[in-house]
C-alpha cells in the first residue's frame, strides 16, 4: 500500500511539472507572439520629395491630429511645388499636351475618395477628400471631377506650365513613348501615417506617366491598387508603372498579407515577387518594370520594397525624419 501511496504522489508531481511546464511554454510562445507598439505616431512616403511632405505631416500628427489631415496635409506638398514634374500641376503633359491628374485618399473607417483625369486643380487629393466627405460617390473623372471640384469652390488655375508645354512641344517631334523607370525619382507620391491614437490613414497622388494616353489612369487614384488602409492590420501604397500595379490589386495584396501574418517587409516583397512572375508569364522584359510599396502596419513596423533599385521612401518618426533606400528584388 505504502509503495502504491508513494507512485500515486509521484506521478502527480509529475503531471503538475509537466503542467506548469506545459504553461509556461504557452506563456513565451504567446509572449513571442504579442509585437511590441512603436512610440507613436509615424508617417512613411514614397521618394525623396516624401521628406517634405513627411515635416508638414508632422506637424499635425505632433499635435496629437489626425491621421487624415496629416497625410492630405503632406502629400499636398509637392502637389504644389510646380517644379516638381511628377506630381501636381508641374507634371508632364500627355500625348494631347494635358496635365491630367488622379489623387485618392482613405481613413480609418474605409471611407474612400477618389478623383482621375482631373485638369487645372492645384491640390486633387483634397478634391479627393471632398469626394469621400460631401458627395455620395467615391470616385469621379475628367470633366466631371472639374466641375465637382468647383462646385466645392476650388479654384482653376487657367495658367498652363511653360515647363510643361516646352516638353510637349519637343516630345511632339518624335513622338517616342517610352516610360523610363525611375525617372527624376518619379512618380507618385503616397503618404501613410499612424496617428497618436494608432489610427491609420493614406494618400496618394501623381501627373501620371509622361505623354501617357490623354484618358490614361494608373493605380494611384484606384483603392485597393495604389493604396489601401485596413485600420485593423495596416496600411500600404505603391509607386511605380501603375499597370503593374493594377493587375495583383498591389496595396490590398499588401495589406491582406500583413493580414495573414507578414510582417511589413515580407508582405512588399511578396507582392513584387507576384508581379515579377506575371510579368515573366507574359513574356514582357523585366526591365521596362518598376514597381515599388511601401507598408505600415498596427504595431508601427514598416517595409519596403521594390522591382528595380532607385526607389527610396522618407520616414519620419521619433528618431527624426531621415530617407531611405529600398531593397530591390533586381539586384
């Protein structure tokens, strides 16, 4: 009996070890899972003209401000720097000679609001915003998007860029299309931010490709391609040959990654390999292709990554604001 007595104790310590070493496993493996949150707030965008849209952006989000305003805030930067050539009204025409202009913009709740086409407006991303906040649309172009945005009382600049028509003007004597990767740190700027209050929100906004089409639209006023914002997992936008773009629906491939457990950098990387792949598939030379995200996720993480080197993005957060080189899957 006294030898049954002794077993009994014994292998009930035992299964107690094996318990509370079963839970403490438990333990560091849920530990290990739970990211420490960055020191908020953040805001991450696409070139080396992101390092001054990223300080006017600050300054609301030092303030305690919305994601929102910040990111419309900074992306409306170099929408009017007119000597900026890819963005804003200081883009290079299309074919017709026109300056055509897409913008988008989405918050923290999904709303979303979109223009395309949209000629003699300084600032499209607030026309953007407009279109998400006082119409019961998301995305309106062209002529309509014109008279939308008078409607709200912006005002046409009826002056055209002679920097932009000279170029026009030269294009015109051979007409060569060709859009070159990389160019003047081109093409757009996209602009995701991380409030004080972990809210997410983005932007983005491009002149398009030079001597594009007139009626030509990219990914970047197109939710879901040129951005998306999922304020419960993160946040992504994209630069680049917008076709690219469009045809793996990139920022939410991104944002639906990190979604599965990516970290920031392995959901852009994995998004570019995609767009490697078809490009192979379809037989089109891997060279003529830029494409670049950039991503922000809940706990404040950030990636990037691109198809060609030459992309850099600007981070700003509380080391400072400081630009960066993307890792390329051409090396």
């Amino acid at each position: 009996m006294s030898d049954r007595r002794k077993f009994l104790k014994t292998s009930a310590l035992a299964a107690a070890a094996v318990v509370v070493n079963a839970s403490q496993t438990e333990a560091r493996e849920m530990k290990a899972l739970v990211k420490p949150v960055t020191v908020k707030p953040v805001v991450i965008s696409t070139w080396k003209f992101g390092l001054q849209a990223n300080e006017e952006a600050w300054k609301i989000l030092a303030n305690s401000g919305r994601a929102l305003d910040a990111v419309e805030a900074g992306v409306k930067v170099p929408e009017s720097n007119m000597n900026e050539r890819s963005v804003g009204l200081g883009g290079r025409p299309d074919r017709d000679g026109h300056v055509t202009l897409d913008a988008c913009i989405m918050d923290e709740f999904a709303n979303i609001g979109s223009v395309a086409c949209l000629e003699h407006i300084m600032h499209p991303i607030s026309v953007a915003r407009a279109v998400m906040e006082k119409s019961p649309h998301v995305m309106i172009v062209g002529d309509g998007a014109l008279q939308f945005a008078l409607s709200e009382g912006f005002t046409k600049e009826k002056k055209d860029v002679e920097e932009s028509q000279k170029d026009w003007k030269e294009w015109l004597k051979t007409s060569n299309y060709k859009p070159v990767i990389n160019i003047e740190n081109h093409d757009t700027i996209g602009m995701i931010a991380m409030d004080a209050n972990g809210n997410l929100s983005g932007a983005c906004t491009t002149s398009g490709i030079a001597y594009k089409m007139h009626g030509r639209v990219g990914d970047s006023p197109i939710i879901g391609a040129g951005l998306f914002v999922d304020n419960e997992v993160g946040a992504a936008t994209a630069t680049g040959h917008g076709e690219e773009v469009i045809r793996i629906a990139g920022c939410h491939t991104v944002v639906e990654l990190m979604r599965q457990g990516r970290t920031p950098q392995q959901a852009c990387e994995e998004a570019v390999a995609r767009i490697v792949k078809i490009t192979k598939n379809r037989g089109k030379n891997l060279k003529d292709i830029q494409v670049g995200f950039i991503a922000l996720n809940k706990n404040g993480e950030h990636g990037a990554y691109c198809v060609q080197k030459g992309f850099n993005y600007a981070l700003y957060d509380i080391k400072g604001n400081n630009l960066f080189n993307s890792d390329s899957y051409v090396k």
